[in-house]
C-alpha cells in the first residue's frame, strides 16, 4: 500500500540526510572546479542521450506538449551547462581587489568558498529544469545538496539515476520526496542555504522559519509580468511574441505575458491578429480529442486547484466589465484549458493585480509613456517585463523605469534564456539572484581577505594611542580624504605616523 503524506513526512529522517550531505561535502571540495565542470558535461550528455524518456516522464506528470518540455527544460539545460562549462573557471577564480594607498603593502583578495549544504524547494511548472539549474549550480562551487521536487512533479529517481551514471560522489545531490509538510522539515536540519521556486504564500512561510535560525534564503516567487506595446512596432512580430509569451507552458510560467498595454494607435490592429494567432492554435475541442493522443500547442493545466483560480479570475473582470473575445472556459471533464483573450479590462480586476498562472492574455490600451509605466508598475510583483517598440532608445528608458529583475525588448521571456544574465525580481516576486556570475556568488561564501607582510615592524594604528598619534593621523587624513589631496603632507604624515607606532611599540 501507498503511504499517505502524513506518514511519508513522519518517517523523514533529516538528520541522516543532512549528516550524508556534509560528508558528501568534504569529497565534493576536494574535486577541483575541471572535475566539478567534467561531471557536469556527464550529466548534461545523460539528459540529452535519455532525452525522449526524460521528455515522456516530463510530459505525464506535468500534462505540458512534448516541444514545452523539450525547449523549456531539456534545452535549458543544455544552455545552462554550455554557459557555465566555459564561465566557472573565471567566476570562481580568486579574485584581486583594490587596496587604498593608505594600506600600502598589503593585498586585497576575494575568495569564493561554498556554504556547506544548500536546500533547493521546487515547483512543478518546469519540474526537471528547476532541479537541475540550481542544484549544479550548487555543485560547480562545491557544494551539496539536497532538493525537495514537487509533490505534484516528483520525477521520481530522475536525479539518482543521473548521478550515478555520470558518477558524482556519493549523496552529492539527495533528493528527498514529499509535500510541503517534508518541505519545512528538511528547513530545521538547518541547511547552510535554501534556494526556493514557488508561490509568495510559502516563500513567506519559509522565510518566516528560516529567519527564527538565520539561514539564508534566495527566493524566486510569482509574477504578473506585463507586455508594453508601442504604436511603431511591427504588428504580425509582436502579436506572434505576445501569443507565445501568454500562452507558452499553457501559461504556467512565472514570466509569462499575464497582461499587456498596447498604444491606442495600434490597439485595433493588434488585437485582430492576437485573436486571429489565438484562435488558430491547435487545442482539444472535447474530452475524447483531449484524449486522443494528438499533437497539440498547448498542454494542460498540471495542478487541477489551478483551473479554479483561473476560473475565478475570469468571473471576477467578466463581472467588473471584461468581454471574452475568445476562449474563456476548460474543456469539459479535462484539466485543458483555452487560451483566452480579454478586452475592456481594468486594474481593479483580479487578473491585472494577481498571477493568473494560466493561458489568460488581459488586453488594455493606454496613451502615452508615464501613463504606461505607471500601469506597468502598479503591481506587487516585479519579476519581468517585454517592451515593444522600434525606438531602441524608449524601450531601454522604459527598461530602465520598470521595477522588475527582467525587461526583454522586442522579445518576451527570453533574459531567463541567456544564462550569462541573473534571474529573480523585486517587491513579492522574491529577491536573490540565479544564473550569470550571481548564480554561482549566491550559493558561496564570499569571502574578503588581505595579506600583510611578516616583520618587525607593526601597524601605527596599533596601540598604544596617544594625543600625539591623534593629531598625525588627522592630518593624514585630511591629506588624504578630502576633495583635493594634498600628496606632501600626505607622505610626511605618513612617515611621521609609521615611526610613531614603531617608535612607541620598540
Ligand atoms: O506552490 P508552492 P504551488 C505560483 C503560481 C501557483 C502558486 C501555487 O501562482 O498558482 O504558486 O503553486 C513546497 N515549507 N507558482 O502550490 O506551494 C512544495 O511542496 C517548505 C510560481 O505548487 O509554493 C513545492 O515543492 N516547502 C512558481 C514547493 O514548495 C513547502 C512556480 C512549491 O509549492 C512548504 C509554481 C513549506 N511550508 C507556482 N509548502 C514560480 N515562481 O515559478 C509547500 N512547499
């Protein structure tokens, strides 16, 4: 018999996990980052060669069409190792720092150190990916990990299957199975880190915990990213981009396109073509087509308590004034549902404040660039953003005012594609930084040290103080700090200010 959740996170054993993890650890530091990057091309080769059974067991457990599965995760990944198989070895290189004239001789240093144990909390939108990208990025700077994957999308012995093949050290990443409730256990082993992807509700929850024991957290949260159209763009391009940015992993995505602006001149003519893209789009039109094995260009909706938020956001612009202008409801006695366009839509609507999390594409016109950005804007998320325009110089100043961690010009969700760049957001979308050379930062220990000199001599700031040592180093100071520097005084109190400690110290 199948043990229920209760009795799956009664018979969690965190201490054991944590103690495997920190003896897993020592081996993980001993490999140098050639042999971290080695493993790392291993496993990328294993998720390529065993792309159509990982692609297959994505698809049944998430309900998403084969080519989401294929793009969004297994080319993820594929980009994620190309980037950082040639970046690590600079990212984690030590690193030289600036030191000031006034402690001349000495060297400043930056070392990238790993935490210990990171704990990495998954969603189900893109269940592989989101294992794989922060787990190796815990792994490259030498740490280990331990990953707790959706209850709803466990994949279960996905990841023990490929780190044996590939032959990472033993228990390097653990993977442990179960609900939310495995999810706060696993936080009181006290993990040196905790890497969470999901909803603003439980990344409070695991904040919350995590604060009573100070461990760190990096949390990427929701979002309700907006599209800005502009009247110079290119109609048939941007309908295409909005259709897909909305409508891509049936929406589930925490970048999707969940409301778009589009500039009064060219509202009608946009609004004809999303339409006429949306309306083209291969969908199921009943059960038995849903069933049927077709190809289709979207999936459905993974979470079944999903498609009642989606519901009630419909129900909630439909009754403040909102017109359907095509889709609007699931496809009966199936988890399908349609892509739907809306028009007429305003910002006391629940669709335009809260993540949707589903094929929904609000549509609303606005006039002018501070009118937008204002709308843009008033959200309590700020995870991305596209803008839409021609004019390269507006879309960067719009860029630049929109308070979100991600703005994709011309393009819709695609800075998350390019792994040199951070990902995360601002306000409720979380905070912390993944991929680039933040991606690798964050799960480090970065450390500050400098290297003196062995002498006899010892430091004139040392004791013993006096008023004469008081005087020096004001005018050493003055010399030194202020708008115009005063390089004589500068070296003739310095003189005076290392023989004073010498002379007193002897
Ligand atoms: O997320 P949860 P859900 C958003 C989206 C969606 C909503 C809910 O709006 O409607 O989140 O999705 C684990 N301590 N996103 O319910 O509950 C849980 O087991 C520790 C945005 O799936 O946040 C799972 O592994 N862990 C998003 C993970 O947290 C806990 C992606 C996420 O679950 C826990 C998906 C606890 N107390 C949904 N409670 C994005 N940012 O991309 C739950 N978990």
């Amino acid at each position: 018999m199948e043990k229920s959740p209760e009795d799956i996170a009664k018979d969690i054993d965190v201490a054991a996990y944590y103690k495997k993890a920190e003896n897993a650890q020592k081996e993980i530091e001993k490999l140098s980052i050639q042999q971290r990057i080695d493993l790392l091309l291993k496993a990328n080769d294993y998720v390529m060669d065993n792309q159509e059974k990982l692609v297959d067991q994505i698809c049944r457990e998430t309900g998403k069409t084969r080519f989401d599965a294929l793009s969004n995760e297994v080319f993820s990944i594929g980009d994620f190792v190309d980037y950082y198989r040639k970046a690590t070895p600079k990212l984690l290189a030590d690193r030289k720092e600036h030191t000031s004239l006034i402690m001349m001789g000495k060297q400043s240093k930056v070392l990238l150190s790993p935490l210990g144990t990171i704990l990495v909390i998954t969603p189900w939108n893109y269940p592989l990916y989101q294992m794989f990208m922060p787990a190796m990025s815990a792994f490259l700077t030498g740490n280990a990990c331990i990953i707790k994957p959706s209850e709803y999308t466990p994949l279960k012995g996905v990841f023990e299957a490929l780190c044996t093949a590939c032959g990472f050290p033993e228990n390097a990443i653990q993977v442990v199975y179960g609900d939310g409730r495995v999810g706060g256990q696993l936080l009181d082993g006290r993990p040196d880190k905790i890497h969470f992807t999901g909803s603003v509700a439980t990344g409070k929850k695991i904040m919350a915990q995590a604060a009573s024991q100070l461990i760190p957290v990096e949390l990427e949260l929701g979002g309700n990213d907006p599209a800005i159209v502009f009247d110079d763009v290119n109609i048939s391009r941007t309908a295409n981009g909005l259709v897909w940015g909305a409508f891509t992993n049936a929406g589930q995505s925490c970048t999707s396109v969940e409301r778009a602006y589009v500039h009064s001149a060219v509202y009608d003519d946009l609004m004809k073509e999303v339409i006429r893209l949306t309306a083209a789009l291969r969908f199921p039109e009943d059960k038995a087509e849903a069933n049927s094995g077709k190809e289709f260009d979207l999936g459905y909706i993974t979470v079944p308590a999903q498609i009642d938020i989606i519901n009630k956001h419909i129900d909630d612009a439909v009754s403040k004034g909102a017109k359907i202008e095509c889709g609007g409801k699931a496809v009966e006695n199936t988890q399908f549902f349609q892509p739907t366009i809306l028009s007429g839509v305003t910002h006391d609507m629940l669709m335009m404040q809260e993540e949707s999390f589903g094929p929904l594409l609000p549509i609303m016109k606005f006039s002018n660039e501070e009118e937008v950005i204002e709308l843009a804007n008033d959200s309590v998320y700020g995870l991305s953003a596209s803008v839409w325009s021609k004019d390269l110089k507006r879309a960067l100043r719009v860029a630049r005012k929109l308070k979100t961690g991600n703005v994709s010009v011309n393009n819709v969700m695609l800075t998350e594609g390019n792994h040199a760049l951070p990902f995360g957001g601002t306000k409720d979308s979380g905070f912390g930084r993944i991929k680039g050379s933040y991606g690798l930062e964050g799960f480090c220990n970065v450390k500050a040290v400098i290297l003196d000199k062995q002498s006899k001599l010892i430091d004139p700031h040392w004791y013993p103080q006096s008023a004469t040592k008081y005087n020096t180093m004001t005018d050493l100071m003055r010399a030194f700090f202020m708008k115009s520097k005063k390089w004589l005084k500068f070296a003739s109190s310095g003189m005076k200010m290392d023989s004073l400690g010498n002379k007193e110290k002897l």
